[in-house]
C-alpha cells in the first residue's frame, strides 16, 4: 500500500502520531512539522511527539508549540488503531523510547532517506537519493494537492538545507532549483534558515568549540582531524549537547581533508562519535564497523569503553580505512 493510497483510505477521525529521531536536526523536525500540516490540510487530528529538547536554533519553525512530550496525557489514548509516522528514522532504535509508542500501533509508516534504513515499517518510503526526508513530504504535498504556504513550505526547507550543509553535500541540480524556487515564492526565506540554524549560537557554544578546537589533531599522512570533548568540558564552560552543533564540520577546513571525526563524551565511559566528510569519500563503512550509520557523508555511532582506548582504537581504524581505499598497507583494527 502507497502512503497516497493510506492517506485517501484512512478515515479522517483515525488517530495519528508522528515522531522522529533521538538528537533531532533541522531534517527531523522540518520533517514531522511539514507532515504535520500536510495531515492537517488533509483534515486529520495528527499529533507530533518528541521525547527531548528541542534545540534552541530552531525555534524559529513554526508549530513547535504543537510537538507534545512523551508524558503528555494525549499519548494515554494510544492503541492499536493509530498510525504512527516515523520520519528521518533509519531504523527503530533510533526512537528510544518513542519505540513503546510504535510497538502499540498496528500500522507504521517509514518515511526516510537513509541509505541504511531497514525498513521497519508497515509501509515504508524510503529514498536514499533524496537529499532530505523533506523533499519526500514535498512530494508527498504535491501528489495529495494540498497548498504550499509559508509555515509549510519553512518547513520543507529547512530540512533540505539543514541537512545538505547549506548546499555543501550536494550538487544543485534543475530539479532542486525547481523545488527551491517553488518554496521561496511560497514564503520560505533561506535567510533565516541559515541565520538560526548555522550562525545562532550561544556564548557557552562559543567557548566549547574554543576547547574542541584546541583539542583538535590532524593526521597529514591520511588527511583527517579528530577532536574531542569530555564531560568536564561541558561543566567548564556551562554548555549542553546542543552547543556542540557544527563542531564536527570544523576538521574539514582543511585543504585536502577527507574526513573529520568528533567524539562527544556522554557519561562515563560513553560515546557519541560523528563523522563527516567530503569528495568521495564514504564514510558509511566507518560507521558500521561500530554498529552506527547514517549517510556516505554523514554518519554516527555511539561506542562504550575508556577514553584513551576509544580514541585509540578509532583512530586507527580510519587510519586503516583510508589507506585500504588509497592502496597503502596498514593494519585495519577495530
């Protein structure tokens, strides 16, 4: 069953929550709001569910208000009749505890464009090739006929541009122009998306990176940085995860780098690794290799030991990567 087929057939009284991943970006969010107002026009009564923070440098999308935390009594009325919408979710893990929401529902619908994504769903649209999971609810909104305005459109795109770097991680092609043009004469404003999402950061923010920066090493024989922050870094400078947007693009300033690595304590003896990278390199079988992933140019893994040996062992183990991909012999090690 297509989802447009789904959306023509469900009664319009048919409860429906949508959600997306733990450690939302401008693609999860633009994502569950655009569907949102799409479910909205299509008059149904959907509701939006997140179980965190919703980062500070968003705030300017619209409908935020409207995004319900998982103790909110509403969700009590959760069964097996509602549909749940995961949106830029490449697989179930990545819900947290949003999974005791989706185990409920007998109909799940995947909507994504990770090239990993496992299919999960009753119904899954998936499209690795897209460049944001906001482009498929624009599609979406174009086959079910439902009008553009500007929150929707906001929306849409600042998944799209959040999620290419601002155009960075991926070739402008016609059909991207067109898509682009068609948003902005819909009351879309590029401007602000890359004012809050890439230039709004708060002065905590500011000094993390001073750390990270600091901290930073690049490897000239195998052309990538790798950085760090620790949990007593966050306490120096009074900073959240969410100060630590952007950090891990910093190591591919340099000339001729291939990938760029940040790893983020989280508790003790917990990490959260980030991965970047530019031309072609794919950073994907990295990723992997730890039990992550996520896309050719931008993937993520968390991993649990001791520092040193965290830091070690990953730096060997691109080490390894890149000289398998350039033909030059050394040890691969995980």
């Amino acid at each position: 069953m297509e989802i447009q087929h789904l959306l023509n057939s469900l009664p319009q009284k048919t409860p429906i929550v949508i959600a997306s991943h733990l450690n939302i970006d401008g693609d999860g969010l633009g994502s569950m709001i655009s569907l949102y107002l799409l479910l909205i026009q299509k008059k149904f009564y959907p509701i939006m569910v997140y179980d965190d923070t919703i980062p500070y440098f968003y705030h300017f999308l619209p409908n935020l208000k409207d995004i319900l935390p998982l103790t909110h009594p509403r969700l009590k009325q959760i069964s097996e009749n509602t549909v749940f919408f995961a949106v830029d979710c490449s697989n179930t893990q990545r819900l947290g505890r949003l999974n005791d929401i989706r185990e409920k529902c007998s109909l799940v619908v995947n909507i994504d464009h990770h090239p990993d994504n496992s299919s999960y769903g009753t119904i899954n649209y998936v499209d690795p090739h897209c460049p944001s999971t906001t482009i498929l609810i624009y599609q979406l909104a174009k086959k079910s006929e439902v009008e553009l305005d500007s929150s929707l459109s906001m929306s849409i795109l600042t998944g799209l541009i959040t999620d290419t770097g601002g155009f960075q991680y991926v070739e402008l092609n016609q059909q991207l122009l067109s898509i682009l043009e068609d948003l902005i004469n819909q009351g879309a404003s590029v401007a602000t998306i890359m004012r809050y999402a890439f230039k709004c950061r708060r002065y905590s923010a500011l000094k993390l990176l001073g750390i990270a920066l600091n901290h930073f090493v690049y490897d000239y024989q195998y052309h990538f940085g790798i950085t760090y922050l620790l949990q007593s870094d966050f306490e120096l400078c009074g900073a959240s995860e969410e100060d630590t947007e952007g950090i891990v693009d910093y190591g591919l300033y340099i000339p001729g780098s291939l990938i760029s690595v940040f790893i983020r304590e989280v508790d003790n003896h917990s990490f959260k690794v980030s991965l970047r990278s530019q031309d072609e390199t794919n950073i994907l079988p990295i990723a992997h290799a730890f039990g992550g992933g996520g896309h050719l140019k931008a993937a993520g893994f968390k991993i649990q030991g001791d520092f040193k040996t965290v830091y070690h062992n990953l730096k060997e183990h691109i080490q390894g990567y890149l000289s398998s991909q350039s033909g030059t012999p050394h040890s691969l090690s995980v």
